[in-house]
C-alpha cells in the first residue's frame, strides 16, 4: 500500500479531488470537485485534439463546472506507450490513443486493425459501431484501462525518402519507422522490409537523419508532422485502419459516481461523432496540401496491391488464430 501511495505521488497523480465524495454535488458552484488531465499526442488544431477539447467543454458543462477536464495535447504527458503506463495506474486520467500500441496491452485489439482488414471507413465504422465493437469494448479485462468512444485515424500508406513505392520490390530492405506494436513489426517484416518501432515524437528526426528510410500513417498524420516536407514519397495502398479509442484509467472511473460516469461516457460518444466529421475534412485538407507541396504519390496497382496483401496473410494465422469467427463475422459485414 505504502509503495502504491508513492508511485501515486511520485507520478504526480492527476486526480485532485477538491471535495472529497464522487459526485455529490456539494461543492460551491464554479470550484470544480474533480480537475483531471486528458493525454493527447497530436497537435492543437489536429481531429483528435479537438474532439478532445470538445469532450472536456460538454463535460463540464453536464457537469456543471463540477468536472475539469485538462487536455495536454503535443505529447506532452509522454509517448503513447508510457500514457497507456500512466493510464493503468490512474497517472493520467484521460487519453485517446491508437489501437496499435494498445493492442500490445490488449491482445485482442489486434483483430480490429489487421493488415487490408475493411474494404473502406463504411466496412470499418459498422463493424466498431456495431455488436462486434460493443464486444471488444467489453473485453478489456482487468487491464485498468476502460474505453469509451472510438475515433477515426482513416487509413494508412507507406511513404519514404528514397524511392516511390511502386511495387513490393520497391520497399524491400527499407528501414521502417513502425509504432511499438509487435503486429507491425512482423508486418513489415512479412513485406520484406526492416521494421524500426519508434515514438511517433522521433519520427520527423528519424526521417531527417537517415535513422528510417520512412514511415506509414494517414494523411493528416502525414500533414500535420510535417513528415512530407523529409520524407516525399507517398504510396497509397491504405494496408491497414488503425481505430482510436478514447479511455479512462480505471482507478479514476471508480472515483466518480455512476452519474458522472453516465455524463463521461454520453459525452465521450458526442465528442466521437464531432472527431469523425472533422476528420473527413481534414483528410481532404492535408491530401489537398500534400499534393500542392509536391510530394510524389503513388497508387498502388490492383495486382501490386494484391501481392502485398499475400505477403503479409500470415499475419491472420500468426494473430487471430483465436479469433477466426470474428474474423469471418468482420470481413462478412464489408460484403
Ligand atoms: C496516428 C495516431 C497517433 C499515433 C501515430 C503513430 O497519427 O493518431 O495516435 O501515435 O499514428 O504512428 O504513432
């Protein structure tokens, strides 16, 4: 208990209850009962971010000034493994992170993002917004973690500094900035490429110094870190869809009454829906600005991109040989 007591202090614990009792209301109007931090690691004026403001504004608001919300943005609470970390154990109490680090925590998160899994956002969204995404809400154990809302992150390309990637020859024996995520190490492995994981934080430098030859991410990713300005060759072939989700540690959930937890959660699914109308803007803005900067993109060939998608099938064996039927059911709700 005592090395508990300081791993909370030492973390500098976000949770400062000014009152004490989850939601009771008594505290004079204006001074908030509970000030609590909200991990984020894109930009101010990113999808995300500014789902997340919009999060912490309703929440406050439900809550009648009684919940504060603070949203760190920039990656200023650490990179997505470490708020995961602080996450667990409630050194944090908000965070919206990628699937692919998560998944490291969550095994079974893996199956959502599964390389060349949805035919498009439609196939992906009824699947998350569905039975099978309630499900694998459901399923986060006793991980201390509880998620709230999914977000959008669209697809992903690869993109380099070398060469356009053209065809499965063009990437072998590239340096491939990958997240933490064992899926993707082994997925680019699988492409006959050299994965490097790496905080998304390094990437712009890694690129610049030669330490990668690229990356992959969606395009307001792309964008907004301003890899096209190091690394200008953009392959479209959209290997995977990597959902967001939005959680809180579970050790500060059990701090709220059942009525602000009824608030977050109903606010949490409002922020989702304004998230995801921002992102199809922004996807649209940041390929608009790609193009304009000059970048060489490329669209992979129907019969290149069903080599690449060969190449990398033992990925379905290696990671949902549990899963199958969710598998079956997921690529069923795409037809
Ligand atoms: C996307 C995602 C980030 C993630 C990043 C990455 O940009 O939104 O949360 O960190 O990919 O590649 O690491």
């Amino acid at each position: 208990m005592k090395t508990k007591m300081a791993v909370f202090l030492l973390c500098g614990a976000a949770l400062l209850t000014a009152c004490a009792g989850a939601g009771g209301g008594k505290a004079d109007s204006g001074v908030p009962e509970f000030v609590l931090t909200y991990a984020e690691n894109q930009a101010e004026d990113y999808p995300t971010t500014q789902g997340a403001y919009k999060f912490a504004e309703l929440v406050n608001q439900r809550t009648n000034g009684k919940i504060e919300i603070q949203v760190n943005a920039g990656g200023t609470l650490g990179d997505e493994r470490s708020v995961i970390e602080q996450l667990q154990f409630g050194g944090v109490d908000f965070a919206r992170v990628s699937l692919s680090p998560l998944a490291e925590f969550v095994p079974k998160l893996n199956v959502l993002q599964m390389p060349y899994l949805y035919t498009g956002p439609e196939h992906m969204w009824r699947v998350l917004e569905g039975k099978i995404g309630d499900d694998f809400m459901n399923s986060f154990g006793d991980s201390n973690l509880i998620p709230l809302s999914w977000y959008d992150a669209g697809a992903r390309n690869f993109y380099n500094s070398v060469r356009p990637i053209e065809t499965l020859e063009d990437i072998r024996g590239m340096n491939i900035r990958v997240q933490e995520s064992e899926l993707m190490v082994d997925t680019i492995k699988a492409l006959g490429a050299n994965p490097v994981p790496m905080a998304y934080g390094d990437v712009y430098s890694g690129l610049q110094t030669g330490k990668i030859d690229g990356a992959e991410n969606n395009w307001p990713s792309y964008e907004s870190t301003r890899h096209y300005e190091v690394a200008g060759y953009y392959t479209i072939d959209e290997h995977t869809r990597v959902p967001e989700l939005q959680l809180v540690a579970q050790s500060t959930w059990d701090k709220l009454s059942p009525e602000y937890q009824n608030i977050i959660r109903e606010c949490a699914q409002e922020s989702a829906v304004y998230e995801r109308k921002l992102w199809q803007e922004r996807e649209k803005i940041s390929e608009q600005k790609i193009r304009e900067a000059g970048c060489v993109i490329t669209e992979l060939s129907a019969e290149e991109k069903a080599r690449f998608q060969d190449a990398v099938s033992p990925m379905y064996e290696l990671y949902c040989a549990d899963y199958v039927d969710i598998i079956d059911q997921i690529v069923a709700a795409g037809k």
